[in-house]
C-alpha cells in the first residue's frame, strides 16, 4: 500500500504523564516506541533537576535530541564525503586499468 494512501489512525500514548492522541498513517507501533524513548529521556532529565517544570523538561529534552541529530548529520556527511572519495580513487584506478 502507498504511503500518501494509508488511513490515518489515532494512537494514543504517554509522556511525561500525559496522555496525548496523536494521529499516523504509519505503525502504531513505532509512534508508541518513539513516545517511549521520549518519554524515558523527560524521565531521566527529570531526575537530574530540581524543581523543573514540564515546559522546561520537553526544551531540554528537545535540546537533547537537537545535538543528536547535529551530530548524526555531521557523521553522516562525513561518511558520504568518504565515499564520494573513494569511488573518485577506484574511478581513478578503473581508469588506469582501462588505459
């Protein structure tokens, strides 16, 4: 089934102890699993502050991910550009060969 077809379903979970429906055309299964990893990190900056609000756990923990996937892009173009050399090197090589 495509994508842009799929019917949207309600999918109801928990984070930072409150309840939330939120809407996918995907797994439920994923959305619930991602509630809960984000859920687990409100939980575990939560127990590292004082006195912190709920607002206040939700922009850290978005801060959190923020630099995560800073550093997943950086990675990320760091192994394109390796192999963007490397396939110049055999590209090189190939046509020494060829020659």
């Amino acid at each position: 089934m495509e994508t842009g077809s799929r019917e949207k379903k309600p999918v109801r979970v928990t984070i930072a102890n409150q309840s939330i429906t939120l809407v996918t055309s995907g797994d439920d299964r994923e959305v619930i699993e991602l509630a809960h990893k984000v859920d687990e990190l409100i939980s575990s900056i939560a127990a590292r502050s004082t006195n912190a609000d709920t607002a206040r756990l939700a922009i850290l923990a978005c801060l959190h991910l923020a630099d995560r996937l800073d550093n997943i892009e950086r990675e990320l173009q760091q192994l394109r550009d390796r192999v963007q050399s490397k396939a110049r090197q055999f590209e090189g090589l190939l046509n020494q060969v060829i020659d």
